[in-house]
C-alpha cells in the first residue's frame, strides 16, 4: 500500500509497479503537472484524459465527447477500410495466382504441340 502524501517512502517494489507514478498523478494540482507525469504511458494518459473530462465545464464536457465519439468512429471506418482493402487484395491476388496457372498449361500444352511437331519434321 502507499499513501498518497508518503510516496517519498516507496520501496523499489512501489517503483516497479508504477504505483509512485499513481501517487504522482493524484497528487498533482495542476494539467501541466499531469501531462508531465502521463507522458508516454498510454494509460496513464487515458486516465489523466478521463480526470480531465470527468472535471470540465458540461459544454466542454459534451464537445470532448463528441470529439471521443468522432475520434472511435474515424477508427472504426479506418479498420473497416483495412479490412476491406485487405479482402479485395486477396482477391485479386486469388485472380492472378489463378491466370498464372491458366498461363502456366498454356504454354505446358503449346510446349508439348512443339515437341511432337518437331519430332515429326525429324
């Protein structure tokens, strides 16, 4: 356990476990403090991006919704994109892998014509 206002007493385990990095960040009084403090952990960052919306204005509040909502939609059509673009891929690979074939007999066929024409002229 670590107390909050006693995180200069954290073992190296505390250390380990991000929990000094917790304590840091529900101690912090200012967004600047907290940005400092999140960054480059994705989740802290989620957390610290929740504690901001959860503590704004309700106009604000609705416009960062929004935004989050705008934002898991962009996903969504992004992922739908690359799936889709993924399926047509394998398609035409599908397509192609299938004309080569076709190519491939072709020629197997116009090869064998050749040699029997040529061991007749011999």
């Amino acid at each position: 356990m670590l107390y909050l206002d006693q995180a200069e007493l954290a073992t190296e385990n505390d250390y380990k476990n991000d929990l000094v990095h917790w304590a840091k960040l529900f101690r912090a009084t200012t967004w600047e403090d907290i940005k400092t403090l999140v960054n480059g952990n994705p989740v802290l960052e989620e957390v610290a991006n929740r504690m901001y919306s959860e503590n704004t204005i309700p106009e604000e509040r609705t416009l960062m919704e929004a935004h989050e909502r705008f934002l898991a939609q962009k996903r969504g059509a992004y992922n739908a994109g690359v799936k889709e673009g993924m399926k047509r891929s394998a398609e035409i690979i599908e397509e192609k892998n299938a004309l080569i074939v076709e190519k491939d007999q072709r020629i197997a066929e116009l090869e064998a014509k050749l040699k029997e024409l040529t061991q007749n002229n011999s």
